[in-house]
C-alpha cells in the first residue's frame, strides 16, 4: 500500500535550474531554487541520524554541494521551500527528539516517514506544528499507544496513514480532520465499535480498518446518510453483523470487504440498503443469510462462507462479473439461471459437493458470458459440457468427469490454462492444433489412451504438459521441439515405448522433464547427439528400460543451472507459473527414500533421477561437477567399479541413493563432508571398507549401509579390523562446527579460480588452519 515516491522529475528540474542559472543568473529570479536556509535545515536533520537512506535506495545520501544528492526531497519551484520529504525506510533509528530540524520544516506538506524504527515516539505530538502538512504516513514503525490528541490541529490532512503499528484506544482525535480523503489504520490493535463519527467523516472516501479487534456491540449506531465513504474495509476483525444495518445506510459505499470475521454465530446479511454497492468480499466470514439489494453489484466473493445453497438473489444481479463461492458446502445441482447472468465472466466454484449441472448438461456453457470457470475438486461426473469459444482458463480438476475430452477444445483460440487432471476421462487426445493461446495443459490421472498427438506447431506458446499417470502409448511426439516456451514436461506413468528423446536439448526453456515408468529404451548418451540442456534443473527418467554406459565426462556440459550455483532470487520463483492465473505444475518426486508431491516447484530445486533402469559401467566422476544438485537417485541399475570420489563440490546434495547396483571398493572420504546431505543410501552393493565418519553419515539408519561385500563401522554393528590403528587421520579429528565447515567450502570455491591445484593446495591449508587465516592468505 505504501509505494516509494522520489520525485525524479523534481530532482531533472533540478539539472535545468542549475544549468540555466549557470548563464542567465540575474535574468532568471522566478526560477526554482531550494532556499539556503531549508539546506541547512535539512543537512542538520541529516546529522541528527547516522544513516540516511539504507540499502532501499542506492542512491548517496544528501550533500550540500549536490542539488541531486537530495533524494526523497522536493522543493517548491516557486519559493525554494520544502514541501515533500519521503523517508520511506531510511532506516532512521535512535529518536526524533522534540527539537528536531524536522519540525522546522514548516512548509512541509508531505512527509513520508514510514518502515522507520525510532526508539520513543514523544516526537508525535511535535508533528502538529508542521500545520501545512496534507499526507501524512506513518505507517510500519512500531508507534504504540494512543493516537495523540494532538492530531485533531492537522486539520489540512487529507491522507493519513497509520497501518502495521501498535496503535490503541480512541479514534476521536481524528474527527476533526474534516479534510481527510483516504485513512489507513490496518493491523493496529484498535478495539471497541467502528464509530459512526469516523464513518462519516465529511470527505472521506476510503477507510481501512482491517486487522484490528473491532466489535460491534449491542447499541446500534445511528450514521447520517450523508456521508462519502466508497471503500470499506473491516475484515480481520470480530464483527458479528450488527454493523450491517448502519453500514447499509452509507449511500456512497461502493467497495465493501469483510473478510474473516471471528465471530462464532454465522452473519445474517440480509439488508435492503447498500444501494452503490459494487464489489462485497465476504470471505472466510460464516454467513446464514445473503441479500442485497444492490443492482450495480459487479464482483462478489463468497469463498469458505460455510453456504449450503446458492443464495438467490444473485439472480438478479444484471452487472455480476465475478463470483466465488468455493469452499462452501454447496451440493447437488448448479442451477440453470447461473449460466444466463449477462455479465459474468468469472466464476469458481471449487471445492463444494457438487455433482451436476441442471438443464441441458452438454450446451449449458456454450451461451454464458463466462470465460473463467473453476470446477476443481467437486463430484461432478458425466461427460464435460462443452464450453464457450471465448473461454480463457477452464479449471475441471479433481473430479470424476467420465468420457471423451471434447473436440470442441480444438475451436479455442483464447484458451490459456486447460486443466482436467483428476478425473476419469478416456478415449485419446484429440488430433487438433492446439490454439496458440494454451500455456497450461494439465490432463494428468485419467484414463487417457492412444498416443500423444503431433499437435505442437510453431506458433505454441505451452509451458506446461503434463500427461502423467495414463495409458498413452506411442512415441514422444516430435512436434515437442516447436515449442520453444516449454519448461516442464511430464510423461510419467504411462505406456511410451520410444528411445531416449536427444532432441529435447533444442528447447531453450525446459526445466523439467519426468519420463518415470514407460518403456523408453536404449542408451541415453550419443557421441552423434552430446547432450547440454541450457536450462534443465530436474530430470526423472526412472523406471524405464534405458542401458549402456555413461563415459566419464557425461555431464560436462550436461546442463548449466545444474554447473552452476543457483543466484540468490528475491522471493522464491517458480517453475511454469503463470502470473495471469496463478497456476502453477506440481510432480511426484522421490526423494530420501519417500515419494512426495511438490505442491510448486521452486526454480532452484534440483534432481537427478536415473533409478531403476539397466546402465552400467562405473558412475561418470563428472557427477562432481553438478554443483547445485539437490536430489541425486542412480539406484537399481548395474553401475560398476568404485563410487567417484568428486563429491566434493556438490555441496547442496541433501539425498543420495547409489544402493542396488554392483558398486564396489571403499565409500568415499568426501561424502562425509556434505554437510547438507542427510538421506544416504548405499545398500545392497559390493563396498568394503570402513563407513567414514561425519554428522551427517552418522545419523542414518543402518538399512542404508547393508547388504554389502565388507564394511564396517557405525551405523553398522561391525567394527572395522584393528578398529583404532586404522582409522584414518580425518575421523580422529573432531568434525569442525557446521558453520565453519560450510565456510571453508565457500573458501575453498574461491580458491579454484586461479587453477584447480593451486584450489587443492588452498583446501589442504584450510583443513589445517582456521578461516581467518585462509582469508589473510588469500588476500596476499
Ligand atoms: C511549478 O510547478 C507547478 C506544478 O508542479 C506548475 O504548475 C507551475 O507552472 C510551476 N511553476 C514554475 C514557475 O515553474
Ligand atoms: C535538542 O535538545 C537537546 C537537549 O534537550 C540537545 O542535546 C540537542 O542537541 C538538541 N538537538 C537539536 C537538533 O537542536
Ligand atoms: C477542530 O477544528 C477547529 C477548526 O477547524 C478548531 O477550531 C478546533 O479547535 C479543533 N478541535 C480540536 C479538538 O483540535
Ligand atoms: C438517529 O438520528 C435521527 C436523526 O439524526 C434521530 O431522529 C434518531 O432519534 C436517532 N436515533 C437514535 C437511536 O439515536
Ligand atoms: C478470535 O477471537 C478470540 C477471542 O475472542 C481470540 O482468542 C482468538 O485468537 C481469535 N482468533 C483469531 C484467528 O484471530
Ligand atoms: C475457512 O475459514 C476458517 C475460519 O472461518 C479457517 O479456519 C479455514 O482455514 C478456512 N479454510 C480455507 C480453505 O480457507
Ligand atoms: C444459445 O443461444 C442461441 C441464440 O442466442 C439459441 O438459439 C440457443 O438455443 C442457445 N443455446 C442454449 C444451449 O441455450
Ligand atoms: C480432491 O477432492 C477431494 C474432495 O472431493 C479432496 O479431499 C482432495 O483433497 C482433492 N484433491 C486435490 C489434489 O485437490
Ligand atoms: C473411474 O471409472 C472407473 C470405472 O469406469 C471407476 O471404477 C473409478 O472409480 C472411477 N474413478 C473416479 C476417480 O471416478
Ligand atoms: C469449430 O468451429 C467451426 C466453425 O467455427 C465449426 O464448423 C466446427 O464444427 C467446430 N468444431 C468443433 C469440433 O466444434
Ligand atoms: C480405463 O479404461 C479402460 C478401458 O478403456 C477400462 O477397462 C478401465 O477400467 C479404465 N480404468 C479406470 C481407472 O477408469
Ligand atoms: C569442482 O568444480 C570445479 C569448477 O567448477 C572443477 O574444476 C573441479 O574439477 C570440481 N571438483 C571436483 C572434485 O569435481
């Protein structure tokens, strides 16, 4: 809600005035200028803190001698005086004493001092002698207690904003603010009524009061009619549906929010006023009754609400466009008159007991306005209606839809997301080209037979197939390669018989690609076709009938994000999500020993799944090079020889399943190095030798380690042939503290710039010395 304002155009105008002073000085008096005296007041504000302006903004913090360097400023162009200051998290700390320079800035008419922590907050009452000031936000900075009394003298105010504080007691000072436009005090503790008083303040046109622990007690209010208010919001409070009565005699409300009230009895919303209403969210707040009786009532949502049946007046409501009613307890029929609203567009209904659709079932679409429907998770069963050319997402998941997928999809030139995974749909994939509008095709758990068609021209724009869990047999169509914007493809779970698919590597955006149980055959590695996927992260091609030998420096160039070591994201992205919809793929995944489902699937998340097939020959020692692996399974397969030793810089590994192969000679020292590793699983192999000893390989089970030729040592029962005398020197050694551990790592990263032996050389150091020293070093 709070949005950064610098004022870039005043800092240019800026630029001018100093370049058109430089020549016309005396010819130009009326052009903007800062005043001196407003310099000194804002340099002695700058010394009054030891940081201005943090990592939020890069800019450098203000110099006297640089006009520019006044960021978050803005001067009057007429009389050089201060009128804005935005502060938004300059991470001012310490006190604004009541003395401060701020306060001197008389002329301010807009301070923004917000995501600011100050120690005590007696400045407050001290704003009021900044009597010009019109916005004032003051919202994320802790601020406890009262609003101060104060207040009630910034009669010019006409933005105030107070959300994310502590804030307590009494609105009143704010009723003299007749001025005041848009008041925000979300996420406070305010208690007590929504008074009318705030209600109707004369201009005010938007009031957010969301997150407090506002009730409404048993005396009703009585509020005028004439007030302005348009945007309400009051959800996140206690509120029990007394308020509903006054509320509805505010003749201007257009915007009205109610989300998730705490109360324990179920809301009666049945109300003749609410006249302007246009979009009423009642989510998450238990409702017995629903009425309003206003025409113009554009977007209505009634999600987790705990209805039983369509409420319906909305029958009535000529200007719906958006409806949610899902997680209710809606079940039987939906009703006819649904699909002849004139306006509405946007429709879900997930998660209800629903099971059909009255009427005509097949047509009843064909005719709606609708061009968003979700079904997902409900009873319906029979055969899908056919749906209307204008539909963009069609959401039919988790039902028990039966029957052929109709060809009517093939007419769909807006649809963007299609899913109608979860169901119990037979027959095959229709042979249409599929509209180059698709992005999301989600048919997963169905029924699905015959092959996967060659419906994927040029113009596709799909980024996500999933066809998993199946009986689609046939070959990988090859008109996959069209599809340029693909990055997850999954085939898992059916009938394929085909060889391994080299030409994947052509798709310049795939991410992920899942093969697990078909019957793909043959070797996956050809000196006629070397394999580097730009942007592959995970790959499950378990369960197959994949053979041959994979030389050792197989993955060289097998992959870059798998090479390199992810960048650090803001926030966590995802694979094939889709901003417009929010949809986003989910998989199976098998990893430390258990099968999961990953609900999204994060863009730094790694796999290698090579389990269950017939590869032999030694595992490739360039393994080692796919730093940012997370998940690596080459179980049951015939891999041979000794297990490489390069694991060194896999250190993101959590869970590695080498067992069922005919792996043989000692467990690698460096396994015990990986500090993130913490599924193993080596069984039923050939090994010898002493299980090294570190954090992680202690903690696991022994099932991990059994079924080899010779080794010994915990978590196994055997001790190893003259226990002590043979240790190695690193197990006598006290494994170092986690952290440091993961430094010397990183360090040693560093090292491998100027040459790998020089790095190895660094990596002996640091076995012996500490950190500090290594870095010391290393600077020289
Ligand atoms: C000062 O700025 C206002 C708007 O910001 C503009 O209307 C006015 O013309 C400007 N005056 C001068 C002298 O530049
Ligand atoms: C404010 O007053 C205190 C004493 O009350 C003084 O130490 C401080 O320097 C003054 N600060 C300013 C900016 O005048
Ligand atoms: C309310 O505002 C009026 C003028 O608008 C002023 O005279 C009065 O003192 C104010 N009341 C308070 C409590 O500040
Ligand atoms: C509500 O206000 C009206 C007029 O402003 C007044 O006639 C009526 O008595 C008030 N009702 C209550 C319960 O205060
Ligand atoms: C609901 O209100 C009760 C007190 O009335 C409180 O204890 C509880 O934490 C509240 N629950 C939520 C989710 O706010
Ligand atoms: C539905 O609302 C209740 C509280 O009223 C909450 O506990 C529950 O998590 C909500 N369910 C969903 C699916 O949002
Ligand atoms: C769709 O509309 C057309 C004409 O507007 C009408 O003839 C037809 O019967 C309607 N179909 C359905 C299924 O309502
Ligand atoms: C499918 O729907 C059932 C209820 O109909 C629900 O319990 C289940 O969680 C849903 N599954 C998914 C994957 O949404
Ligand atoms: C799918 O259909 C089969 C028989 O046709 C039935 O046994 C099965 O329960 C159905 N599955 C679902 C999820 O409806
Ligand atoms: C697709 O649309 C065309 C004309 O718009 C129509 O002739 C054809 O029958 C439609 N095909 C299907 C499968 O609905
Ligand atoms: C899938 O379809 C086949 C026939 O096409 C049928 O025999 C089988 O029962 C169906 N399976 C399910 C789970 O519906
Ligand atoms: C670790 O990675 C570096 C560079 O990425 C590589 O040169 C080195 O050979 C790798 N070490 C091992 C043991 O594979």
């Amino acid at each position: 809600m709070v949005k950064p304002c610098f004022h870039v155009s005043s800092i240019s105008s800026f630029l001018c005035f100093l370049f058109v002073t430089g020549f016309f000085v005396k010819s130009l008096v009326s052009l903007p200028f800062p005043r001196l005296d407003q310099i000194d007041i804002l340099m002695a504000l700058k010394n009054e803190f030891q940081i201005l302006k943090c990592d939020y903004s890069k800019s450098k913090s203000w110099t006297r001698k640089d006009v520019k360097s006044f960021d978050g400023v803005k001067f009057d162009n007429e009389t050089g005086v201060v009128t804005e200051l935005v502060l938004f998290g300059a991470c001012l700390s310490g006190s604004l004493s009541a003395n401060s320079s701020l306060f001197r800035l008389h002329h301010l008419r807009y301070l923004d001092l917000s995501f600011n922590y100050f120690d005590s907050f007696s400045f407050l009452p001290e704003l009021t002698k900044l009597t010009n000031l019109e916005f004032l936000d003051l919202s994320y900075m802790g601020l406890a207690g009262e609003i101060p009394t104060s207040f009630s003298s910034l009669n010019r105010l006409t933005e105030l904003r107070l959300s994310n504080n502590e804030l307590i007691g009494s609105f009143s000072p704010l009723y003299n603010l007749s001025k005041l436009s848009s008041l925000y005090l979300s996420d406070n503790h305010f208690s007590g009524n929504v008074p009318c008083s705030l209600l109707t303040l004369p201009l005010l046109f938007d009031l957010d009061l969301s997150q407090n622990h506002l009730t409404d007690s048993l005396e009703t209010m009585n509020c005028s009619s004439s007030s302005k208010l348009a945007t309400l919001d009051l959800s996140y409070n206690r509120l029990c549906g007394r308020i509903l009565e006054p509320l509805s005699k505010l003749t201007s409300l257009k915007y009205l929010y109610l989300i998730s009230q705490n109360t324990t009895d179920p809301i009666n919303f049945v109300s003749l006023g609410f006249k302007s209403l246009e979009e009423l969210d009642l989510s998450g707040t238990a409702i017995s009754r629903l009425s309003i009786g206003s025409p113009n009532l554009g977007m209505l949502l009634l999600n987790n609400c705990s209805i039983n049946e369509f409420p319906t007046f909305i029958k009535n409501l000529r200007n719906l466009d958006h409806l949610e009613v899902a997680d209710n307890r809606l079940k039987g029929e939906v009703p006819k008159w649904l699909w002849s609203l004139p306006s509405l567009n946007v429709l879900s209904l997930s998660h209800n007991f629903l099971d059909s659709f009255e009427g005509s079932p097949k047509n009843i679409l064909l005719n709606s306005s609708l061009v968003t429907l979700d079904l997902n998770s409900n009873a319906f069963r029979g055969s899908l209606p056919i749906i209307s050319p204008r539909f963009i997402y069609m959401i039919a998941s988790n039902n028990s839809f039966t029957g052929d997928i109709p060809l009517s999809l093939c007419n769909q030139s807006y649809l963007s997301v299609l899913d109608l995974s979860h169901n119990n749909f037979s027959g095959s994939i229709p042979w249409c080209p599929i509209s180059s509008s698709l992005q999301y095709m989600d048919l997963r758990n169905n029924n699905l037979t015959g092959r996967l068609p060659d419906i994927f021209d040029k113009s596709g724009s799909l980024i996500t197939l999933d066809v998993s869990h199946n009986q689609i047999t046939g070959k990988l169509p090859r008109s996959l390669t069209n599809l340029k914007n693909i990055q997850f493809v999954n085939v898992e779970s059916n009938r394929i018989v085909d060889t391994f698919p080299f030409w994947l590597k052509d798709l310049p955006n795939l991410k992920v690609i899942v093969l697990r149980s078909n019957m793909f055959h043959g070797p996956i590695y050809s000196p006629q076709h070397p394999l580097s996927f730009p942007q592959l992260r995970m790959v499950d091609i378990s369960r197959n009938k994949f053979t041959g030998r994979l030389p050792h420096d197989y993955f060289v160039n097998w992959s870059k994000p798998l090479i390199s070591i992810p960048r650090e994201e803001r926030g966590p992205q995802y694979v094939g999500y889709n901003y417009s919809s929010g949809y986003h793929p989910s998989m199976y995944l098998r990893n430390k020993g258990i099968n999961m489902e990953l609900e999204k699937i994060l863009e730094t998340y790694t796999e290698i799944d090579f389990s269950e097939n017939k590869f032999e020959g030694q595992i490739p020692e360039s393994i080692g090079l796919l730093k940012s692996l997370i998940v690596l399974n080459l179980s049951s397969n015939d891999f041979t020889g000794h297990i490489p030793s390069s694991w060194a810089n896999l250190t993101r590994l959590e869970s590695l399943d080498l067992s069922q192969n005919q792996l043989s000679g000692k467990i690698p020292q460096e396994l015990a190095t990986l500090s993130f590793l913490d599924y193993i699983n080596v069984s039923h192999n050939k090994l010898t030798g002493q299980i090294p000893q570190g954090t992680q390989i202690g903690g696991q089970p022994k099932s991990s380690f059994e079924g080899n030729l010779n080794l010994c040592g915990p978590p196994l029962e055997e001790g190893c042939f003259g226990d002590k005398a043979s240790s190695t020197p690193e197990t006598q050694e006290p494994e170092p503290p986690k952290q440091e551990q993961v430094l010397n790592w990183k360090a040693a990263a560093i090292g491998y710039g100027p040459g790998v032996l020089f790095g190895l050389a660094i990596a002996q150091v640091l076995y012996l010395y500490k950190p500090v020293l290594f870095f010391k070093l290393f600077r020289l």
